[in-house]
C-alpha cells in the first residue's frame, strides 16, 4: 500500500478497531468482581509439564500451584503448597560425593478438584512427567537434571526429601520450577507409576524405548493437555473455563477452594475476582484504544511511546493509573554465530559498533530503561560486571574489525564480500527478524540497517509472526534477531541459555560456547560460596563481552496500566508486573 492509500487505510483501520471493540464490549458482561486483562498475543499452551512461555506461566499461576513460589509482594521465596520452607542438609556417602537433602512437608488441607488430598505421590509424578525422555520439554529438563532421587515416607504421605547433586538453585528447583499437578487427572492409567525419579535421572536413554514411556509422553505432548477444558487441572483458585484461539483466555474462581483460609500469606492465596479474562489484541493501537474505553482493565508491556503519551488522554487519567514498575528483564539482539557471515567473533564484534544503545534507549524507549553490559542484572549487583566497558557506535572500529575478519569489497559494488575456505564468494548480506506488529523492535532495526549500510552491509528486515518468530528462533533459523529474556527471582544459572549443550533444545539460540565457557558455566551451577561464584561470573561476562553471542540493549521498565476501579492493585517485578486475582472492586470492599 503506498502513502496516496492513506484514507483508505484510516477507514480501515478504524473499521477493525471498530470490530475489536464491539467484541471486547458484547463478549462479556462484566461483572465488579470480573477483570478484563490485556494479551498480546495466545500463550504456547496452559500444560505445565510443557509450557515454555513467559505469559502461559503467569496465567497458570491461577490455576496451578507450587511448592513454594516468588511472592509479588515481597519477591521472596515462600511456601504455598509447601506448610513451611523445607529443611536443607548436605549429605556425602563414598559412591554419590556431595549431595543435598531438601525436605518439604505439604500442607495438610490442600486438596484437588476432586477433594482427594495433594500428596508426596503427586509431587513425585510431577517431576516423573516432566523428566520423561520423551516429553517435549527440554527447556524445562535442563533445570531439573541435578534431581537425582525422590524419597517418601511411610508414616507420613504429606512428607517427602528431594535428592540432588550440590547446586545454586537446588532449592528453587525443587520447589518452584514446575507446578505441582494431579496424578490422578495427567496419568489417569498410571503409565509412569513402576519409573522413579532416579531412574529416570540415571537411565533416560535406555527409558526412551519403554512403550510405556513412549505413550505417556506422546499423550501429554498432545494438544487436549494444552488447551482442552478438563485436561487442565489444578490445585489453584481458578478453573480453566474456555480458550479462543486469537480473542481470549476465560478462567472462573472455584467454589468452596480450599485455600481461602490462608488469605494473605501470600500473594498465590488471595483470590477476589470471580472471573479473570485474558483479551486477546495484538496490535498494541488497538489495545490501546480498548484501554482507554475501559474494555480492559490492566496493561502492561505497554510500548514505551504510547505510554508517554497517555497521560495526554483524558479517559486515560479519569480511570487508569498509570506505573513503569521495576521489571526483571533484558533486551538484546541474538546473533547466529554459526552462519559464514557471522561465525567470525571480530565481524561479531563491528556489528555491536553499528548499535547506539544509548540512543536506542532514549529514542525508541522514551528512556524508561538503563543499559545492561550481559546477561546479569543490573539488580543482581554482587555479580554484575561493572569493569566491562561498553561498546558504543564507532563506524570507523566497525570497518577496522571488519576489514581484520577478512572482509573486502571485491567487485566494488558497495556491499562487502568475502572468500570463503571452499573458495566461494560470499556477500556480506544478513536478514534481520522481529515480531511483527512490534513498532519498537521495527525501529531499532531499521536503525542498525542504516548503520550497516554505511558499512557496505546489506541488512533485510523480515517481521514474523510471533509463533513463526519463536519457531524460527528455536530452530536457529535466523542471522540476527531482536529477542529479550525475562528472568527469575532465584539463583540465576547461565546453563539453559548459553551453555553448548543447550544449543539444541535449550534456549542457546545463537549457538554460542566453548570448552572454557562451558566449565565457568558448569562452575556456576555448583559454587555455593558467593565471592568465588562472583568471580566466575565476571570471566563469563568477559568471555560473552569478547564472543557477542548478544548486542545487549538495556533492562526495561514495565509500563503498567491499571483501573482505578480496584484496590489492593500495586505492581511488582514479578511478571506480568501484578497479581490480578488479588485486585480487590473497590465498590465490593466499600
């Protein structure tokens, strides 16, 4: 469409946001107690043995529940279905080495849908499940791999010790990684019962044949576990109710719940509204405008643009307050190094001299945000690199390291070339990927275009759509593109991202990693004293400053939009940036 189009496209335009309106009005009758939360776009799926997305793991937390879990509040570790945090020993024994004991005890009401008691069985079946070899779940595995045995007791079925090799995160491992499921419901014909966990720790490549095995994983790796009304069962305060692919996610506050009784221990056992939408808009503009009508009523990720203006709009500061929240998270542009043009750590390097981060942050993000130099945070202070110094955008060190790695302009047509070892000439043009419909992300690419040009790199930008996006990501089907990670409350363990062995399978998408960052990544995971994990931290920020797996951008801040209309509505680091079930109407607390 050219620019003379341009009524045209208004007409359009207003015509779809007229649609999307009508829809979020006439969908619901919105009750004081109903909270109408904004989704971009569907979440993977809504089985947590599976799940591997960020906004599928916040709306679980509704229905699903932990052993213990970041409270939004106070951001700290605390016991749901756990009765208190568990007790840790260290335990050595001439065959095993070092290991650690972890021992929970549940809570003595907690109960299923069914009313039949959460016990050790279902605890065990859960980590069971998700460490069957054939389950498709390997980003879940990678943090589950040092659960070498599960122990119960006879005298006890609410009792139960984790067994695992000495590890940073074995704590928050076991009792907040997975969310506990019930046996009865996810292995109604009790295929993994005869396994045990250490077996499964121990034999999962000889596993991997057992029909048994086969079977389970084959039925839980199906779509009726993902989105299935009465295949998504939890212990939690809300029932999974309906799901329509691209318009929204219902789910309804149980009758008679058990765990109202322990309102305001924390955040996961306060639960007012007695119906929680999830509206599906994925184009922020028209999200927007649905806010601003009040057929929504919470935002966040807003874009950094229109939450700079919002406050211009009328409607917008009648009912909503706005907040950019402190936000756990980073932004960064992955980089494949495993292609001809971009396997060469120096051209790696010119390319993290063609970004102005600084203007980036300033510019396209309205500065709600600060520059990061890796993959720690800058919250996490005891283990971030301050020494590193930053790239900053220099055309002329781009074109010194290009010209080292190798790379001339042969045949003079402007773009750089190269010969490769097979004598083959390869010209320097890459394919830069984004979500589609996000305008930030959009912006900074057409920024690093234009400083690759000057360069003589050719750069397409390709907007996908956002599951293309993610598939095309975990399958390295990629040259460069614009992600961003958001990170956990806990211990952080680089393994899952940048390990070699994560590479496929894990989330190392730009395939980064050698023998030696491998063994500070090992190191990390099993250094329990913090000045020594320290300084292995800062080599692993150095080895990825030199490597530039990632051009890291900045940690954003949340942009949050919620109605006044409710109480008890603060805002937290922990995704999505609140816990809507806590909202409370003020017209019902009145």
């Amino acid at each position: 469409m050219t620019l003379k189009s341009t009524g045209i496209f208004r007409l359009s335009t207003l015509a779809l946001l007229s649609v999307i309106l009508l829809n979020s009005c006439t969908t619901y009758e919105k009750d004081p107690n109903e909270i109408v939360v904004h989704q971009l776009s569907d979440p993977d799926m809504l089985n947590p043995i599976n799940n591997s997305g960020a906004s599928s793991t916040a709306i679980m937390s509704n229905i699903f529940q932990r052993l213990m879990y970041i409270d939004h509040k106070t951001l700290e570790l605390t016991p749901v279905l756990a009765a208190a945090k568990p007790t840790v020993e260290m335990v050595s024994d001439s065959v095993n080495g070092d290991r650690m004991h972890i021992t929970y005890t549940l809570k003595p009401d907690a109960v299923w849908d069914d009313g039949s008691a959460v016990t050790a069985n279902d605890v065990e079946f859960t980590i069971k499940a998700a460490l069957n070899p054939k389950v498709d779940n390997m980003q879940k595995k990678s943090y589950l791999l040092n659960i070498k045995d599960f122990i119960k007791y006879d005298d006890d079925p609410l009792k139960f010790t984790f067994v695992t090799d000495v590890y940073i995160r074995a704590e928050y491992t076991t009792a907040a990684e997975l969310p506990i499921v019930p046996e009865y419901v996810y292995d109604a014909n009790g295929l993994m019962k005869e396994f045990t966990i250490k077996q499964l720790a121990e034999e999962a490549e000889t596993l991997a044949e057992n029909p048994k095995i086969i079977e389970f994983a084959k039925d839980i790796n199906s779509e009726k576990w993902q989105r299935q009304k009465g295949f998504i069962s939890g212990s939690g305060a809300y029932a999974f109710e309906e799901w329509k692919t691209g318009q929204y996610i219902v789910l309804k506050k149980k009758e008679n719940w058990w765990g109202h009784k322990y309102e305001g221990t924390t955040s996961y056992f306060d639960a007012h509204m007695n119906k929680i939408t999830y509206q599906i808009i994925n184009d922020q503009t028209a999200a927007i405008t649905a806010l601003k009508a009040e057929n929504l009523d919470a935002m966040y990720g807003i874009k950094s643009k229109d939450f700079h203006e919002l406050p211009e709009s009328p409607a917008f500061t009648e009912n909503f307050n706005g907040e950019a929240a402190p936000y756990l998270a980073y932004s960064y542009l992955g980089i494949n190094t495993k292609i001809p043009q971009l396997e060469n750590k120096l051209t790696r390097q010119a390319l993290a001299h063609l970004v102005d981060v600084d203007r980036v942050i300033e510019k396209v993000g309205y500065g709600y945000g600060e520059r990061i130099v890796g993959t720690v945070h800058t919250t996490n202070k005891k283990f971030y690199n301050y020494d590193i110094e930053m790239y900053q955008l220099n055309l002329e060190k781009a074109k010194e390291l290009l010209a080292q790695a190798g790379w001339g302009d042969s045949d003079g047509d402007g773009i750089l070339d190269m010969e490769t070892e097979d004598g083959e000439l390869i010209d320097f043009r890459i394919t830069f990927s984004y979500n589609s419909g996000n305008d930030e992300r959009k912006a900074v690419a057409l920024m690093f275009k234009e400083e690759a040009r000057k360069v003589g790199i050719e750069v397409e930008i390709e907007p996908q759509e956002w599951t293309i996006y993610i598939e095309n990501t975990k399958d390295h089907n990629f040259d460069m593109y614009y992600g961003a990670w958001i990170m956990e409350h806990a211990p952080d363990d680089p393994n899952q991202l940048f390990h070699t062995e994560s590479a496929n399978g894990g989330s190392n998408y730009p395939s980064f990693g050698n023998e030696y960052s491998d063994s500070l990544i090992d190191a990390i995971g099993i250094t329990i004293d913090e000045a020594k994990r320290k300084e292995l931290w800062y080599e692993l920020q150095e080895v990825m400053h030199n490597e530039v797996p990632y051009i890291f951008l900045s940690a954003p801040k949340n942009k949050i939009a919620i109605h006044k209309r409710f109480e008890n509505a603060y805002t937290s680091a922990m995704y999505p940036g609140f816990w809507e079930a806590g909202f409370k109407a003020k017209a019902t607390a009145e």
